[in-house]
C-alpha cells in the first residue's frame, strides 16, 4: 500500500469510520421477526448473534476492547485521538451510535486515571503545592484538588463551556450550539484529557503539550474556522480561564498585601480585572458575528 491510499483511507475513516451497509434480510433469532438491517426492530437483537459459542465469547471481548465495535472504549479514544472534532459533531448532532456515551467514558476515565496514579504516584506541582498551602478554606479547596485531579479536570473543562459557546457562537459548520451540546462537547474533551494525564503519569510530563494541541485539531474539525481563527479562538478560550483562575490565585496567595487595602479600592481593582477579560470575550464574539455577516453576504453574491 502506498503513501497516499493510507493518507485516503484515513481521510475515509475520519470522515465516516462506521458506515452503514446495504440493508439485508434476516431472520430474528430472539423473537422470529423477519428483517432488514444489523438489529432487530422488534427485540434489538443483532443479526450476527445467535447461541453462545466460541465466537460469541470472543466477540464479547472484542466489544469490550476492539476498535471494531463502536461502543468500545477503544474506539472511543482512537477516535478521540484521530478524529475529534468530526466524532463530537456526529454525535451531538444526533449520530450517537458511532461511539459509547461520553458521559460513560469520562467515568471509564476517570476511574483508570485513580488507578494508574495508584500504581504511578506523581508529587502534585509547585504551583499546587504553595496554593494548597494558602490559608483557610480556598486553601483547602486547592489541597483538596491537588489530590483529586479528575474532579479539577471536569471543573476546568466545564469552566470552558462558556467561552466556547462565546466564541465559536458564529461559527461555519456549527453555529449558536446550545449549552447541552456545549456540555457534550466538554465532556468528550474532559475524557481525552484524563487520557493525556493518564499517559502523563505512565510516560513523562510533556504529554501534557498535546492537550491543547488536541482542542486545536477538535475545535478546527468541529467549528470549520481556518488555521488562525481556530487558533486564536482556543488560545483565547483557554487564555481567559487561566487568567481568571490567575485572578483567584493572586487574591488568594498575595492576602496580605490585599489586605492592606481599603476594600472598594480591592474590589474595584478586581472587578475592573474581570471586566478586561469580559471584554476580550466580547471583542471575540462580536469578531466571529461579523465574520458570519460577511460569509453571509459572499454566499448571497454567488
Ligand atoms: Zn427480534
């Protein structure tokens, strides 16, 4: 096989890697139904799935860890590594057949990445370690999510469920997606988050570059803006939250030098602070309305 057949057969799978065959006729053997198609309409039985026998039992185990079955967690996260943007699109679009839940798998996830940090114990960062030495009850918050990284993953994730909706709100190929399907899309990259950490864990640190690399590449294949408005749009997703987080952190580790201050005068530092990242939100959304305006326009020429 040359180079370029593969470069099409993947193209081919990331575009469609389960695609529907010709109906055929068969006969249910659960409940005697005459059919066309893979699954019973009647009792959901598959029409490859008779009594159990050698086959079956490898089967079972290959819809557990092969990549064939859609419902796989292995198909999940090749998927999620391969095509990202194309899988949360088919799906929160309505073709929920071509994977498991993403709900389910970020509980897979969530629950190897317990395990493996049991079997690969990693010291939490500097940076986790000084906030969780703060005082107090945020104090306690931060120790609390040093140690529990899956419950920091989803709450970082579910923080960038806004600023997405924000700026990818005029987007080419999914334009004013609601915020149920802001949620799924969160949570199909909460999952391939947990993977990357996973692998952190196991491998080294510098897997961790890939995480924003992969929302490039699901933002890029889900939203179809060009290379830069995909870039500047995730740098700046990201951006805000960590410097909203940054916002936090500073009042939280710099108390005393806050504390010499006349409260309005703190609160109105804050509240301008905040107001700047609202801001940078705003300049973006509104960047992505005039963009659609001008699609808009182009199309009704041609
Ligand atoms: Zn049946």
């Amino acid at each position: 096989m040359n180079k370029k057949t593969i470069v099409q057969r993947f193209r081919d799978w990331q575009r469609d890697p389960y695609p529907l065959h010709e109906p055929v006729t068969h006969t249910c053997v659960g409940c005697g139904k005459t059919y066309e198609g893979e699954y019973c309409p009647i009792c959901g039985q598959r029409y490859d799935e008779g009594q159990v026998d050698w086959l079956a039992l490898k089967q079972d185990v290959v819809s557990v860890g092969g990549i064939e079955e859609p419902e796989s967690p292995t198909s999940f996260i090749s998927q999620m590594l391969g095509r990202p943007g194309y899988l949360i699109e088919d799906y929160i679009k309505g073709r929920r057949y071509v994977c498991a839940s993403p709900i389910a798998m970020l509980g897979v996830f969530a629950g190897a990445t317990v395990i493996i940090s049991k079997f690969f114990p990693t010291p939490p960062s500097e940076l986790a370690q000084t906030l969780a030495g703060a005082e107090g009850f945020i104090g306690k918050i931060f120790s609390w999510l040093a140690d529990n990284i899956n419950w920091a993953v989803l709450i970082q994730t579910a923080l960038l469920v806004l600023p997405t909706m924000l700026l990818f709100r005029h987007s080419p190929k999914m334009d004013r997606h609601t915020l149920p399907q802001g949620l799924y899309i969160q949570a199909f990259m909460a999952s391939l988050v947990l993977f990357c950490i996973i692998l952190r864990t196991i491998i080294s640190d510098w897997v961790l570059v890939f995480i924003p690399i992969f929302y490039y590449v699901a933002y890029k294949q889900l939203f179809g803006y060009d290379v830069w408005g995909t870039i500047w749009r995730t740098l700046l997703c990201m951006g805000v939250i960590t410097y909203f987080y940054g916002l936090v952190m500073m009042a939280v580790l710099q108390k005393e030098y806050f504390d010499e201050m006349p409260i309005w005068v703190f609160l109105g530092v804050f509240a301008t602070c905040i107001a700047f990242g609202a801001a940078l939100l705003f300049l973006g959304w509104l960047t992505g309305r005039r963009s659609e305006e001008r699609r808009r326009k182009r199309r009704s020429k041609a």
